[in-house]
C-alpha cells in the first residue's frame, strides 16, 4: 500500500489543540487525588498517551503511567469481536482514580473490556478517555467521558494507528481510501 492512499481527515495543529482540551477536561476530575493512574491501551493509544500525560504534567497532574496491551483487529480493517488483554497489568490500581486511554472507540467491546478489567483489579473509579469515537459502530452500550473527535465509519490511520503495522508513524490521522 503506497502513501498516495491515504487521505488527511485531522491535520497535527488540530490534534494537538484538542489534546491540549481534553487535558483541561480531564485535570479537574484529578484535583483530589495525589496520583492519577494512567493506563493506555496498546500499541494504537501509545501517541495520544503521550501527548495527554505531558499536557496534563502542564497542569500539575501527578501521574503513573501503565500500559495495557489489547488486539482486535490483527492485520485486518474490521474488529474480530473478541477482545485479548495480552499481560497482567504492571500497576497495581487497588483503590486508586484511573484514567484509561484508547486510541479509537468503535465496538465498545475493547473499551468495555478494559474498564471491566481495570475494576477487578480494585480500581476505585474509571475515567475514559478516547482520540477518535466512531459512534455508527457501537455494538456495546459504552461511552468514554472525554472524547477527542467523533469521526465517520472509515478506517484511519496515523498518530499512533496502524494497518497491518504500517501508519503509525503519520503525525496526523488519515483515511485509508481503499485497504
């Protein structure tokens, strides 16, 4: 697949001013605790991890950070409908405030997961953060409480979004015309 098949759908000046608001969304829901637990999804939430955890360290947010890696897609351009959390987290979230990053929510089944999984692990509250929500394709009731951008039923790619591996190093989000 050449470059020439991706189209821009959100440039990198855009992104970084939305990530510097969900930051400002997401701080004051930290003012009472003395360390926020942020855990992203991997490997797709590894860029907006970064950007939200640096803009939130601006506004005085204490964090730890986690990592969580979860697959649904494999190599292909549709979810498999089933969920894998690959490791034991490496955080222990015992009665601890979370905030839970993911890169695209669409099924909700990822999403759902994972909150499932954090609260389990003793978790005393959940907070969601997503880049992209692709609404048209929930088949969970699941919402996240900070949403970057809502986007159309098109499969993406870039800042921190693969096919297959391949895109993931695009500094902006763009649209696989035909994958």
């Amino acid at each position: 697949m050449s470059e020439t098949q991706v189209k821009l759908l959100i440039d990198e000046q855009t992104l970084a001013q939305r990530v510097e608001e969900l930051a400002s969304e997401i701080a004051p829901h930290c003012s009472e605790v003395h360390e926020l637990v942020v855990i992203g999804l991997l490997k797709g939430a590894f860029v907006f991890m970064a950007d939200i955890v640096r803009a939130l360290s601006r506004l005085g947010v204490q964090q730890r950070l986690g990592f969580l890696p979860a697959a649904s897609y494999g190599s292909r351009t549709t979810s498999s409908g089933s969920v894998t959390l690959e490791r034991d987290l490496d955080l222990d979230v015992s009665g601890r405030m979370v905030l839970l990053l993911d890169d695209i929510l669409d099924t909700g089944r990822t999403l759902s997961a994972a909150v499932r999984y954090l609260r389990d692990a003793g978790a005393a509250r959940v907070i969601t953060a997503v880049l992209l929500d692709k609404p048209s394709r929930r088949e969970i009731s699941v919402e996240a409480d900070h949403v970057g951008f809502s986007v159309p039923d098109r499969f993406v790619v870039g800042y921190g979004i693969d096919f297959a591996e391949r895109y993931r190093d695009l500094p902006y989000i763009a649209v696989i015309e035909d994958p």
